[in-house]
RNA sequence: GUGCGUGUAGCUCAGGUUGGUUAGAGCACUGGGUUGUGGUCCCAGGGGUCGCCGGUUCAAAUCCGGUCACGCACCCCA
C-alpha cells in the first residue's frame, strides 16, 4: 500500500508555491498599512471555543468538526475557522486593556471535515482580519476597504463582486426573526426538508437556500433591511456611505446569511462566478457579542476570512503565466580545478545578495548551459581550464549572447555595479 | 453525507465498445550531433505491476464487483 495523504488534505508544491507568496505577501503589506499585526494562535482548542462561538446548530459544529479527545480526556477541536481563537486570545491575554483598538491578522490552516471538490478542501488556508474595539460604523468600512484593497492588489476584482447587507442586533434581529417564522409557517408544507427544519432552529437561513421553491418563497418573505431598529439602519447607512466616498463598489443582497450565529450587523461577502458552486472567495462581518459570549467585556468587533486556494484558482486564472523562479547567475564549471575555483565564487556572490546555481559534478558545457537556460539565469559564468589559466570568467549575457572576459577577482564587483 | 462521471509514463492524453504477441504519442527528463556554449532543429535513451483489491476467462489496461482518489452537481462555505 502506497502512503498517501489524507483525503481533502493537498501539498502546495515548489511549482506554485510563488503564487502563494505573491497572494500572502500583498494581504500582509495591505494589512500593515491598515494598521494591522499578525498574530499566531494554536490550531487545537478546546471544542468550546468554537461550539460556543459559532453556534451549536450551524453545519460546521455539527458535523463538519475534527473534534476528538485528549488524553485526559477533554474535547478538543481543530480550528474549523481563525475567529474564534482569536478571540480566545484576545480575552485571555488581556488585549482590551492594552488598548481600545486591536488590529489582528492571521493566517494559517483550517479544518473542516467536508466532501473535498475544487476551492473546497479538508485542510485548507485562511487569511482573515479582525478589529476588536470600535463599534462605530466607519469601522466597519475600512476593513472592507482593506479586503477590497487587497482584491485590487492581486488583479482580482474582475472576476469579484462585493455583496454586502446588515443582520440587525439584539434589539431589531429577534423581531424579524418572529416575522419570518410568521411568514413561513402558513407555506411550510412547501418548504424542502431542510428549510422545515430550519423553521425552527435558524429560520435566516431559508432566505440563502438554494431550491427553488424556497426560493420563491423567499423572494416575498420581509427584508431584515426593512426592519433594522434606528441604530442598526443608521449604522448601514453609514457603511454604505463611507464605502461610496473611497470607490468601493457594492451591491446591496439582503439575502447575505452567514453560516456562523456570532454575525451582527454589518455582514459581506465577496463572490466569484469563476469557481463554480463554491462561490465565496471572503466573508465576514460584525459580531458585536462574540467577546462577551466567550467571557470577555462587552466589546464590538468586526472581521473577515478569505480563502486562499479559491484566491489561487482566481490568481490562476488572471495571470496563468505564474511567477517563475529565476536565477541571477550560473557558474558553469569545466575541469576538476575549475569546479574547485566556482564554488566559493558560488558562495561570495550569495553574500551579496546575487542567486546563484552551479552544477555539483562534472556535466559537459552544453548541459550546464541547458540548466542556465532552464533557470532562468540572466547570466552565465564560464569558468575552463582556459579561463583559469588566464585568471578570468567569461561572463555571457544570456539575453544578448554576448561574452565578456572579466578578472575572476574583479566579477563580483562587476556584477554588482552592473546591476545596479 | 447523497447522486453522476473519471482514473493508462512526471504532465496532457490515445488504446478499451469488438479481451489475445514486447501498452503508445506529444510535452518534460537524460545523453549525443557541436572533443568548451543555452533558448531552434535532428538522433538516441530512461521512465508504466494501465489507481488498488478481488472475480469471470486458456488469456484482462480492456468485461464484472468492491474500494480509494479526483471532477461535477447537491449540500455547505472561505
């Protein structure tokens, strides 16, 4: 039997590794400027962390955990998502008294135990922000400025779209709930199986199912945006507006459920038609009673996650051609005295910051070439027997094809004025 | 978790329906043509227990069953 990895587990390989770095590298850029720090927090926690967080009827606590027991026997949890734990941190170190504001970011592996297809895996990797403190509205908007920021950055928004809407509070949302239920009961026969169920427990969640008799159903049901209390409609509307003022475009789905209870408010989602059913690229929201539901003070909070295979399939598709690795110098060698004369040459051009290959044997000139080429090397340094006796490299410009004699002492300092 | 589809070299795929001598191609890889020069060209070579297990058969890549993985849809979501 072949080892293998785990179902709905993959490698990220050297081959695509780069596009990865690009993707992480602009969200971290993006986010410092926005005055965020990263922050590292453990994959395993106890599954009360998350059970409470995230709600004990939603599909991921329900049956898409990888919860098993310790040796002592408590239930721990790998992390099916970044908020939570972050707010576990952010209570348990005390975060609120060092500051009124904390900016976090963090990115790292998440688990969820469901039917892998394309963008959609076991073990898969998040970025996500959250903004811990500030409950005002403006807020709000720029961490979905920064997220769109972000898409901007990666060429990413022509294939995005930005859906955003409100969930109400503990004032407006209970209210809207019985108005639903009021709703949907009288047609419950005609709900599917699911959205029966769903009448009870999270009766929001038939608004996003995807039959199509629940759909029509839904289509009349009464919008949470026409029944946000005063705060909540002026909270939304001052979103909206201070997306407006710095270009952000929108649109407005009041549709948008999340699949985690903790959401207040403010709620988005950015989607793609690229990826076929798994659409969400990023998501988040408010959730203004998570710090307090997991023992922390009453503080507000607003955050995303964006998925980063999916970005990498999106990333794919806006510049297929990839970020090849390249190589500054290769050091083709010829001769036993020669390899011995290239490998601290090989070493003293590393010191200065020049990438450098060389072959680790004896290979023929045209196959060290072939490598040089193959690498991407802007330069090749011909080190013979010839060479030696003279004191030099040739140096060829592999662009131009062009050669050069430079003394072997002088090249690295050649090569770096060069470049520059 | 449900349904449907696919699974042959590192990659993309022929062959399979009509079982039958050493299972093919392109790309990639290695070497050579050029005894010291890449990206083009030519030649040669290496690499496959035909996903895995079992069944039918004189004989299975080919037919059947199961299983695993992937893909698509459902579901769910990032």
């Amino acid at each position: 039997m072949k080892i293998k990895s785990i179902r709905g587990f993959h490698d990220i390989l050297p081959e695509s590794i780069r596009r990865w770095h690009f993707i992480e590298d602009a969200a971290r850029r993006i986010f410092e400027l926005y005055g965020f720090s990263e922050i590292r927090i453990p994959v395993l926690e106890f599954t009360d962390v998350f059970a409470r967080s995230l709600g004990t009827t939603t599909d991921i606590v329900e049956k898409e955990m990888y919860t098993f027991e310790d040796r002592d026997g408590s239930s721990l949890t790998l992390r099916p998502e970044g908020t939570a734990g972050v707010v576990r941190a952010y209570i348990e170190d005390s975060m609120h008294a060092k500051s009124g504001i904390s900016k976090l970011y963090y990115t790292g592996m998440m688990f969820r135990h469901e039917r892998p297809q394309k963008g959609r895996f076991r073990g898969f990797y998040q970025i996500g922000a959250e903004l811990i403190g500030p409950q005002e509205p403006a807020s709000d908007a720029e961490l979905v400025t920064m997220l769109w920021r972000f898409f901007e950055e990666t060429e990413l928004t022509q294939f995005l779209e930005l859906e955003i809407s409100s969930l109400g509070d503990q004032n407006c949302r209970p209210q809207y709930k019985e108005k639903l239920v009021e709703y949907f009961t009288p047609q419950k026969n005609d709900l599917c199986e699911n959205c029966q169920r769903r009448l009870q427990a999270n009766p929001l969640r038939i608004l996003d199912c995807k039959e199509k008799k629940c759909k029509e159903i839904a289509a009349e049901a009464p919008s949470m945006l026409d029944n946000l209390c005063q705060e909540c409609e002026n909270h939304f509307n001052a979103v909206k507006e201070n997306l407006t003022a710095v270009g952000v475009p929108f649109v407005i789905n009041p549709k948008i459920v999340r699949g985690l209870d903790y959401y207040t408010r403010t709620v988005f989602e950015v989607t793609t038609q690229e990826l076929g059913s798994q659409n969400a690229v990023a998501a988040g929201g408010r959730y203004d009673g998570l710090v307090e539901e997991l023992g922390g003070p009453d503080i507000a909070a607003v955050g995303f996650a964006m998925g980063i295979e999916r970005i990498v399939l999106l990333q794919e598709k806006a510049i297929p051609k990839g970020f090849p690795k390249k190589v500054d110098v290769f050091i083709a060698h010829l001769g036993d005295e020669a390899r011995k004369a290239a490998f601290p040459l090989a070493i003293e051009l590393r010191q200065k910051d020049v990438s450098v290959e060389m072959d680790y044997g004896n290979k023929s000139l045209k196959s060290q070439m072939k490598r040089a080429d193959k690498l991407g090397a802007g330069f090749t340094f011909i080190l013979g027997e010839e060479e030696l006796e003279k004191g030099v490299v040739k140096v060829r410009n592999m662009n131009e094809s062009s050669e050069e004699d430079i003394k072997i002492n002088e090249v690295v300092d050649a090569y770096q004025k060069f470049k520059s």
